[in-house]
C-alpha cells in the first residue's frame, strides 16, 4: 500500500474525531471524471438517484482503492430489484467485519496468507466494502477497532453510533489485541434521529452470558417514523444451540417490551406501530431452535434475504466461507430479520459466487472477513 495513502487514512480520522458530523446531501459524479473510476463507483451510486454518496464519501472511497492498488478486487455484487420501491429506501448492511485479534489469532484461516490478514490491509478492504454500498444503518459485529478507527472515520461521514464490548471477549487474552471485541451500530444522522438507545448482556436460564446487543430507536426524519433497529452476536460453535435459543428469547423480548413502552401500550404485548430490524451474526443455521423462535415470533418477523431464492421461503446456500484446521465451513449464519406487516423489501444484494470467492474461501486477498456482508433496501408500508 502507498505511504501516502496510508498517512492520509491516518490524518482523515484524526480530522474526523475532532469535528461534528458532516451533513450527507446528494452529489452528483462530475461527468468529466474517467470512465473507469467511474465503474468502480456504480454499485455506489444507484440508477433511481435514492442513493447517492456525499462527496467526501467518494473521495474515502478512491482513497481506498488507492491503497489496494493492483491486488485483486472486490466481488462484483448487484441488487436485486424485487419492485418499484420507494424512491428513497432506507439501506440496512449486517457484517461480521472479523476482529483483528482472532483473524491473526484464534481462527486460524489456513489458507489465508498472513498477509491478507494483516489490519493495515483489511481496514482499506472494510472500508471500501461499508462505502460502497453507503448505508443508512450499519450493523457489525466482532469490531475491535471501534474508538481508533470505525467510530472517528464513520462520524466523520455522518453517522452516529454505540459500541457494546463483549464482557470476556477472546480477544483480550491475545497478544496485541486492539482490546474486546463486540457490537456497534452505526446511523446516517442526516436520516434518522436517535431517540433511545441501550446496550444488552443477553441472559440464559436468568444467567448473564458472554454475547450482547446494541439497540437503538429511531425516527425517520423524512417520514416521521420510528423503527427499533438491533444488533447481535450470538453464542458460537456446536453444542451451545440451547444457549443461542435462549440468547435470542431474550433479545427478542427485550425488543417487544422497548417498543410498547414507545407505544405508550403495556410490556408483553406484540402489537405495535414501531417495526423491527434485527440483524446478526446468529451462528446458527436455519435448522436451529433460535431461527424458528425467530420465524414464529408474535412480532411477525421475517429474513429479508430469503427474497433472494426463487420461492422466496428458502435462505442462501452460505454467508460464511472458510477453511478451518477443522475444516471446510459453508453456511448460513447472518440474518437480516424485519417486521414484514410494517416493512418492505424493495432491494437485495445478491451472494458472491463459489468462482469468485475461490478455492482458498474467506477471508482472502479480495475479501476483508470469513462473513459476507448482507445488505438490503426497506421502506414503510403504508399504516392500515
């Protein structure tokens, strides 16, 4: 990577980390910039002008590409358009982006080069990544750099955000670690005002666990609506699937109880005006106990990407890729659920191919995590 990228990713986030949010007005591209930098600006800028990144975005952005240089590029992605839609959505990314500490540590990627591991090639890779799809909210897990890189660099291009640390974090008992891991949840302030928000231990058996949540409500200001957004990584590895079902019981109803109390209505009870995005790293498939708490909820919870499958009823093949001493892991993990009586999916981004991700799977040269990114368009139904 050039030295001179490098510093000026540096001086942006200091500039960053001591000035109030910058305002995120559409931009135009200038139609005499080159045709290539163009191209690679596309998946930025939508056709139906809802999503158009603010200048200083596509000025990170090249700065980025910039610092990749030639090594591979990232996956070529589309949306899939399921109808007309709103002509502004509001944009939902749900990454595992993976901590630092456990990519070069713990996880043990064993046909991932070092290399590829190394932060000062991956934070270009994540970057380039959140900027190209430019999201109103952005949910992330396994973020170990939050306070010296994601939250100076994200609040200078608008949004604002929390942070919850896993309790005992496995990062922490590495050698150099970046200290915990956990949760954060980003939002464009431009769109959305922030009018509560918390952090959750999650529970079992009235038990604390090690996983948590960030939660936040918010009102559109374009709309005037509310919607309760959540994030969360629930409990990892096989034998712990009682664990994540009772993970998720609980974030589930500390969600129904936030919004009732918004509603003026009493706690307990499912009806609501205010919908939900909950969106994770589950770690689990949609054969677990936990997914089909989820599906059957009384909030009336749906998994947007299963609008990618022909039936509309089936989820991805995978959201993670990886090769393990282990070995081999393909599988769906990550989920993007929504109240589907109140919200609408206009827009998915479709999975990258087994040819594109490569033999060597995640993460890679090209991709930044061992966790694909998902990323979804929603608008407001209309109130009955």
């Amino acid at each position: 990577m050039g030295r001179g990228a490098t510093k000026l990713f540096s001086a942006l986030a200091q500039t960053f980390s001591g000035h109030s949010p910058l305002p995120l007005p559409p931009s135009h591209l200038d139609p005499h910039q080159p045709a290539d930098t163009k191209l690679e600006l596309d998946s930025c800028q939508e056709q139906k002008g809802s999503l158009i990144c603010p200048p200083i975005s596509l000025e990170l952005l090249q700065q980025c590409e910039e610092a990749l240089g030639d090594e591979p590029r990232r996956f070529h992605r589309e949306f899939i358009h399921l109808n007309d839609g709103d002509s502004s959505p509001i944009r939902v990314m749900q990454w595992n982006v993976l901590a630092q500490a456990l990519g070069e540590g713990l996880d043990s990627f064993v046909q991932c080069p070092m290399e590829a591991l190394s932060w000062s090639r991956r934070k270009y890779l994540i970057f380039e990544e959140i900027l190209t799809y430019r999201p109103h909210i952005l949910c992330l897990q396994e973020v170990d750099h939050y306070y010296d890189t994601f939250q100076p660099v994200l609040a200078g291009l608008g949004y604002s955000s929390n942070f919850c640390p896993k309790p005992q974090s496995p990062c922490l008992g590495l050698e150099g670690n970046n200290g915990p891991d956990g949760c954060a949840l980003f939002f464009d302030q431009s769109r959305f005002e922030l009018l509560d928000s918390g952090n959750l231990r999650l529970s079992a058996m009235r038990l604390s666990t090690n996983q948590v949540a960030v939660v936040m409500m918010l009102r559109c200001r374009s709309t005037a609506r509310c919607i309760c957004v959540a994030v969360t990584h629930l409990k990892a590895r096989s034998g712990w699937e009682w664990l994540r079902s009772a993970q998720g019981s609980d974030l589930l109803r500390h969600l129904q109880n936030l919004v009732q109390k918004h509603c003026g209505g009493p706690t307990g009870v499912p009806s609501s005006d205010i919908p939900l995005l909950i969106c994770g790293d589950f770690n689990a498939v949609p054969a677990e106990e936990v997914y089909r708490r989820f599906i059957t909820s009384p909030l009336s919870l749906d998994s947007a990407y299963k609008k990618l499958s022909q039936d509309g009823l089936t989820e991805p093949e995978y959201t993670t890729w990886k090769i393990r001493p282990t070995g081999e892991c393909c599988a769906t993990l990550d989920y993007i659920w929504y109240s589907q009586d109140m919200l609408r999916v206009d827009a998915v981004l479709d999975m990258p191919t087994e040819e594109q991700i490569g033999p060597n799977r995640l993460p890679s040269f090209s991709y930044p995590s061992d966790h694909l990114s998902l990323v979804c368009d929603f608008t407001f139904k209309e109130k009955k």
